[in-house]
C-alpha cells in the first residue's frame, strides 16, 4: 500500500470521527432541558463493539501497519475451528503440510484484520476437512480463526514470550549451495572466497538467516562513521527541469515529496511534479524480491550451506 493510500484511508477515518462528534453535539445542543420535576432525556447507549474488537480491532487501531491485538478467547475458539475444519492440511501451528501452504507467511493473513481478508476469501467456498464448505463458517467463526492466525504470527516474533530459539540447522548443504549459485543468484553478489570466507565462524545459524531474509535491519538511508552512508541504502537522484541533478540517500519519498540527505549531510526535501524527475535505486532489491519467492526448505537449505562455511 503506497503512502498516499495512507493518507487517504487516515483521512477518512479521521473525517469520520469529526462527523460523529459534530452530530453529537449537535444531538446534545438541540436536547430539551428537563422541565421542573421533570426526568432528564435519556442519553443513547453506544452500540456495543463486535466480538473480537470489529474492524479496527480491540484498542480501535487503524490502519494497515498496526499490530492488530490478539483476543485470547477469540483465539481459543478460533482453535476449536481450526482443530474441526483445517489442522490435517495446514498443520497444528498453521505452517502448512505437505497437502497445504504455511499460513503464517501468507501475505493475505498477514494483511488480514480481523477477518477482513480471510472472511472473503473462505467465503468463496474453500473446502474443509469436515466436507462442508468454508461458506458454512458463521461470521463470528471467522473472526474468531482470524484471532487464532494472528496468535500464531505473533508467537513467531522475537518479542512473543512464548518465543524460543530452536534448531534451524535442518537444511541441506549442497542443496544450499546449488541454490546459492544458481536459482537463488546469491553468487552474483556475494563471494564465498571474497565477503564470505568464513562466514560460518563469524555468525550462528539464527543470525545468518536474520541477515540474509532481513539485511537492511539498521533502516533504509542508516549512516555509518561521518556522513558515510550505508552501502544497502537506498539512494535516489533528483533532477528539477534543467538544473544539475541531486543525488544523495533517501529520508523520505511519497506522492508530493522527496526527501534526501547529500554527501554533506545535508537535508534537502523537493515537491515533486510534472518537471520533476526522480530516479531510485534500491541496492537490496533481489533480497526484497527474494522474499515474495524463496520456500522455507530453501531458507533452511541456504542457512546450513552458509553455516558450513568455517
């Protein structure tokens, strides 16, 4: 979702908000004070929130980049469901069998608020190890498996307190290092004999995998020692009309502006328009792409290889 999406969906629930206390007060002013000895006019309840939070969940977070809140009960219900309808494909944890992709790295569970996604897409008739198709789930089922997804992602964090560090040395070496210098085009930026020798003494298993599924970990545009960018950041180069291009590594880019840091350090911000021309250049692309088609046998098959190299 692109940042004047964003904005977009921000102003309207802002816009939303604004409306509902202006009517409010306008209710409150219009109200008939109590006569002498009169009752005062009852005040109207707000509608109880949906089970589960509704679509701004428990808290009313917005937004897409919220940590939607987990309803331990809802997640408990949501099991039942789970246990009845969908462990044999998807496994105990939702990370998938051999019959049924991992749900834990599904994009669409992870864009899924409450229900949001999964509803619509379970509501298409998705068959479920009962027979019965998913069109059979109530709308509160639903919500409730979406709780009980969104527990599992989280139990994967580092900062889940049910989070502890396993053994991923389950991969295969040599089907590691043929990925690695084939499919996965690892070899054409990284040497084994250059950047790499020794890696696997320098970094354990947990690390190297961190390292190579999030490499840019420190933030895009991070400075090292002076005013010397990261070599993993991203850099973009700003041509106003005729004028001599700027170049310089990118604090900020969205659909009105560009916000870049030259190689003084200084920061300098351009409207963008029709005359204005930006090109980027995001030196961890194929590491980003990787993401969207790398399979955890490869990740763990990589690791074991990189892990070899002592």
């Amino acid at each position: 979702m692109s940042r004047w999406q964003r904005v977009v969906l921000w102003t309207i629930a802002i816009g939303a908000w604004a409306v509902g206390v202006t009517a409010f007060v306008a209710a409150q002013g219009a109200a008939p004070a109590a006569g002498r000895g009169g009752a005062a006019p009852a005040q109207a309840q707000p509608p109880a929130a949906p089970r589960g939070g509704g679509a701004g969940g428990p808290g009313g977070n917005l937004g897409p980049d919220d940590k939607p809140p987990v309803d331990a009960a809802a997640a408990t219900r949501g099991r039942t469901v789970w246990a009845a309808e969908c462990i044999n494909c998807h496994g105990t944890q939702a990370r998938g069998t051999d019959t049924a992709p991992n749900l834990v790295r599904s994009v669409l569970v992870l864009h899924d608020r409450y229900g949001s996604e999964i509803g619509p897409f379970l509501k298409k008739g998705h068959p479920m190890q009962s027979g019965r198709p998913a069109t059979a789930l109530t709308a509160d089922q639903i919500t409730d498996v979406a709780h009980f997804l969104r527990q599992r992602v989280n139990d994967g964090l580092r900062s889940s307190p049910t989070f502890t560090t396993q053994n991923i040395l389950v991969g295969n070496r040599e089907a590691g290092a043929a990925f690695f210098n084939g499919a996965g085009g690892c070899a054409k930026c990284h040497s084994v004999t250059g950047a790499f020798a020794g890696i696997g003494s320098r970094y354990d298993a947990v690390t190297l995998q961190q390292r190579m599924l999030f490499p840019n970990v420190g933030g895009r545009g991070r400075f090292g020692g002076g005013n010397a960018p990261s070599p993993t950041a991203v850099t973009v180069k700003v041509t106003v009309g005729t004028t001599p291009p700027v170049s310089g590594t990118l604090v900020q880019m969205d659909d009105f502006a560009v916000t870049l840091r030259d190689a003084s350090g200084a920061t300098r911000t351009f409207r963008r328009g029709p005359t204005v021309k930006v090109e980027k250049t995001v030196p961890l692309a194929e590491h980003y792409a990787l993401l969207d088609t790398i399979t955890d046998k490869q990740i763990h098959d990589v690791v074991a290889y990189l892990e070899s190299l002592k």
